[in-house]
C-alpha cells in the first residue's frame, strides 16, 4: 500500500512554482508493549506527580517553567511558548543548490517522496524539475513549515523520484574530534591484511535479504507462553576481545578462513 | 564533555572482536522547558499509576505485557526479552562489507558513534583505517531497546559510525503517474537549469539556524528582565528522580502512538 498524503504544497524559486504532495517514504510495524503492575496484571497509566508532595496533579495545575539554575525556574506561559510557533505556509523555499555530494549524510534525518499533485499540476514544470536536479546533480536546500514546525531540507533526484529529506541542523551534531579518539600506529602488514580481508568479504548491497527475524522471534515467544509453556532463558552471547599483540595472527587467520 | 553510553558490547568481523560502547551522533538542539505544579513550584515527576490500587507502582513491580486480546496480556520479564536474540543483544557481527555508495539514503534511518572499551583501540582504529582506505561499509544486525536493526558501520575522521537501516520490507513504494513519463519541451528545461545554476553554491549547513529556538531564546531572555524566577521547594530527593529507561520508553511508544494517528 502506497502511503497517504502528509502534505500538500509548492516548490519555489525563483520565478518557478511546482505543486507538490509529501509522502512518507517508510513505514515501521513494532511489536507494542504495555506497562503492566506485576502484582495485578493491571495496566498502569502514566500520571504527573508533585515531586514536593508526592501527589497526582491535575492538568490545570500544570505548568511550565525553565530551569536557570538548580531549583529555580522562569515561569513561562504555555500560550507565550506556543507564540513562537512559525506561521503555517505552502511553500517549501529553496535557498540555494549544491552539488548533492556535499550533503553530510549524518544530517539526513527523514526522507519522503515529493509526488507531483495532479490536481494543481498546470504544466511541465515537476518533470523539467526533476530533469535538471538530476542532470546538473544538485539538491535544492530549502526551508518549510509543517505542523506547525520549520524544516530545513534537501531536495534531491534518485532515479526518477524526487525526495524530500529533512536536515538535521549543524550544531545538533557531535563531531568525531569530541570523542577523543586516539591513533593507535598500524603496520603496514596488518592494513594490508585488513584490506584483504574486508575485500573478500564484500558482497554487493542486497538490502532485500535482510529480514526482522528478532520480532518473530518475540511473536513465537508471546504465542509460547500464552500457551502456557515454558520459556527458556538464555544468557546474551559476549566475545572474548581479541588482544592488540593477536591483532594480527587474527587477521591471518581470517583471511585463511575467508578464502 | 563526557560522552555518555547508550550500549556496550562487541563488534566482530571474522576472527576479530573489538570491545565498544555505543555513543550519541546527534544532539537535539531543543530548548527544553519542565512541567511545575502551580501551587507549590515543585517539578513534576512522570509517575506509573494501578488505575486498581490507585496508588503509585515502584519500578520493580512494573513488567511489560503485550496485549493479545482486549484488557488480556501476556506478561513478560527482562530476561526472557533478552533471550529472544541471545546472540545479537550484546554482539555487533559484521556479515559482509558493502561499497558505501550503493547504499541509497533511503535506508538511513539514526547515526550514532562507537567508542573503543579498554583494550579495544588497536583493532578499532584498524577497523576504521581500512573501511576509509577502501570506502567500504560494514553490514550487522544487533537488538538494542528489543529492536532489532540492521545497521551499516562506516568510517568517519577516524571514528566509527553506526547508522541504523530501515528494513527493506518497511520502505515504501514509489508512485508511477502518467504525468512522470511526460516530455519536457525544451525551452522549459533550459529555463529551469538556468535558475538553478543562478543559485549554486557551496554548502554550508552552519548558516542555516533552528528559528523556533532562537525565538524561544530571546522569549527567554526578555522574560529573564522581568520577572525573578521561582523556587521549587526542596525535596530531598535528586531532582527529576525516576525510572530513567521507564519514561524514555514511554515517551517512545508516545510518539509512535501519534505518528501512527
């Protein structure tokens, strides 16, 4: 099933307007679990409590407030927060293009598909659209409003399809260098054997194969015990680390066992 | 900063395991406010409560239940959550290594970082050295918060990235519309490329800033002048005390619950 439509409006630049329709691109089942008392089976509801008095506060005694320092809080007015909402538009504006290799892919948050919509499409405008992202290989960086949230996006073209992937922003990544990784020197016979390794285990991407064989697992589970039997408890799987000084007797072996 | 661990475990290709936690990529740059009763200024506390009892339930008498026919639930504890996957709940086992570029972003879903354990930075930093001289990615599956993803690992300025993948299965058809097989006259595509390449530019993610937390900000500020704050009563508990794991869990199943509305 094709997924429905998120919403609806146009693509603009310059002089040029192209109406669109966002639709998600993924869907996810999951298994769903509730929270339950032990001792009654009953499901508990989650409640807001008075950290002071340790009783259930109704809503209309809620409110909000930002914490300066330890225990002391700025009153704010939800109404106020909600003031700082941006203004509902139809218009995805794209700022800029650049060449599609210089999206960081660790700012790629969710992707849809942007579909012409067919009932305000006037003119060849989504196709010639499409044609020369894909053609000058670019995407559009572009800013829009949905649900009363302000995306920051990069249009692209992959096959013949035009997505809409929301960007995360910059300062919202955690660079490597604030890891404080450090390089540990490798000889050259070790890389040498490591590349080996990793090229005779390399197949091509088939994504299709990959299955979610861990929620079945957990359906047979639940099937299982709503039978009534009994389940068997297994410890996880830990690895014994391989040492720094067997680092490359392992590789060897590796590559023996690949070949 | 501390980097703080979401996970611990191995990662293994072939004969080689190397010891890593598992780390925050991204930090969302959210302006966070807290709930506070009005009465007394006392933060408030996401708290379980036996709609039965109608009392507050403590964290070790709280089990997962899944629901298998209405109000009928089948309880089920940690360790049996655990044995679902014994095998990929503490173990990263790459099983082949991929070019990168064939991977279409589509399957991206959230990217995190993974840190060398004690003992581990030699094989770590081999890992990463010969993804990037070869540009290749390394395919896993492994179960974390009872999901279980596929993930690439792909090297970065000497780390490892982890970046979970959507399912196959979970990605959503393209629609096929007359319309996409349409010509395109001339004129309207050289009149398109031509306001595009009046726009190119290098990009520079950093000048773009989150408008709503600027506004937020300065909201902040100006309220700052005007009003003093207000204490909180002292409670003698740590402040926002509580199943940790319990509301993040929640507040998870909270959101899928509205995405799916």
């Amino acid at each position: 099933m094709a997924g429905t439509t998120l919403w609806k409006g146009y693509v603009h630049f310059g002089d040029t307007d192209v109406p669109v329709r966002l639709r998600a691109s993924v869907r996810e089942e999951r298994t769903q679990f509730h929270l339950l008392h032990k001792r009654d089976g009953a499901r508990l509801r989650q409640q807001m409590v008075c950290a002071y008095e340790k009783k259930p506060v109704p809503g209309k005694e809620q409110t909000k407030g930002f914490e300066l320092e330890e225990g002391k809080y700025l009153l704010i007015d939800p109404e106020e927060i909600e003031q700082t909402a941006p203004e509902s538009s139809r218009m995805i504006e794209v700022h800029e293009f650049v060449k599609t290799g210089q999206v960081d892919s660790l700012l790629l948050d969710r992707l849809y598909y942007l579909e012409p919509d067919l009932a305000d499409i006037r003119g060849p405008e989504f196709n010639a659209l499409v044609k020369a992202l894909e053609e000058l290989h670019v995407a559009g960086i572009c800013t829009w409003t949905m649900r009363k949230r302000s995306y920051l996006g990069a249009l692209q073209v992959r096959g013949k399809t035009l997505r809409l992937s929301t960007l995360r922003y910059a300062d919202e990544l955690i660079l490597p260098t604030s890891l404080n990784l450090q390089k540990v020197p490798l000889s050259d016979k070790e890389l040498k054997i490591g590349m080996e390794l990793l090229e005779k285990l390399t197949a091509p991407f088939a994504p299709e194969k990959f299955q979610n064989e861990h929620q079945e697992k957990l359906r047979e589970m639940i099937a299982k015990k709503a039978r009534g039997e009994k389940i068997l408890i297994l410890p996880p799987r830990r690895l014994e680390p391989t040492e720094s000084d067997q680092l490359l007797q392992a590789l060897e072996a590796s590559l023996r066992k690949a070949a | 900063m501390p980097v703080q661990g979401i996970w611990s475990g191995t990662i293994s290709f072939s004969l080689v395991a190397i010891p890593v936690r598992l780390v925050k990529a991204i930090e969302p740059g959210r302006v966070s406010f807290r709930l506070l009763h009005s009465k007394d200024y006392s933060p408030l506390s996401r708290r379980m409560l036996c709609p039965k009892e109608e009392s507050m339930v403590p964290e070790d008498e709280i089990v997962r239940g899944f629901e298998i026919a209405p109000d009928q639930y089948i309880q089920l504890t940690d360790e049996e959550l655990e044995s679902v996957s014994p095998e990929r709940s503490r173990t990263i086992e790459i099983t082949e290594f991929i070019d990168r570029e064939e991977v279409d972003p589509i399957y991206y879903d959230h990217p995190y970082y993974l840190v060398p354990s004690k003992g581990g930075e030699k094989a770590y930093h081999l890992l990463a050295e010969v993804m990037r001289r070869t540009n290749k990615a390394g395919l896993a599956k492994f179960v974390l918060a009872e999901r279980e993803h596929l993930v690439a690992l792909t090297s970065r300025d000497g780390a490892l990235v982890l970046t979970t993948l959507h399912y196959h299965q979970d990605i959503l058809p393209e629609e096929e519309t007359p319309l996409k097989k349409g010509k395109v006259p001339p004129e309207e595509r050289s009149r398109i490329k031509k306001s595009i390449e009046q726009r190119m530019k290098d990009f520079d993610p950093g000048k773009y800033a989150n408008d709503r937390r600027k506004k937020l900000v300065e909201l902040l500020a100006k309220k700052v002048k005007e009003n003093a704050p207000v204490t909180a009563p002292v409670t003698g508990e740590a402040e926002g005390e509580g199943p940790a794991d319990l509301v993040a869990a929640l507040e998870e199943s909270m959101r899928k619950l509205k995405e799916n509305r």
